[in-house]
C-alpha cells in the first residue's frame, strides 16, 4: 500500500483561488508562494494521500469533491 503522504492544496487570497497544487510540507510550500501571492493562505483539500493519486488529482484540475 502507497504512503500517504502527500496533502493536496489551494492557494487562495482575498476568498479567490489563484493556485492549486501538491505537496509534503504545506507550511514550506505556502513560504513559498508568498513571494508570488503575498497575503495568500492554502487550505488543505481532503485528506493526505499517497503521491500517485495526489499527481492524478492535480493534472484533473484540482477539481473539489463534497461531501452531502
């Protein structure tokens, strides 16, 4: 079984999402997206998960998925 370790994200300012993206440290990768978008959050999409479907999940577009 894959490691999950992978969190999927969305970068967002002012409520607008301006990035979507993949990554293993969420705290280094919004340092580093401040640079590009200062005053930006991410907020975690789901849960982890294993780097394959993470990858998957990006290339889809990023696409949210909720739970009724």
């Amino acid at each position: 079984m894959a490691a999950r370790d992978t969190y999927k994200y969305h970068m967002k300012k002012g409520g607008k999402v301006v990035h979507r993206g993949i990554t293993k440290d969420l705290d280094r990768r919004e340092t580093e997206h401040q640079s590009a978008f200062p005053g930006s959050k991410i907020k975690q999409v789901g849960r982890q998960t294993s780097h394959a479907a993470a990858l998957k999940w990006e290339r889809e577009g990023g696409k949210r998925r909720y739970r009724i």
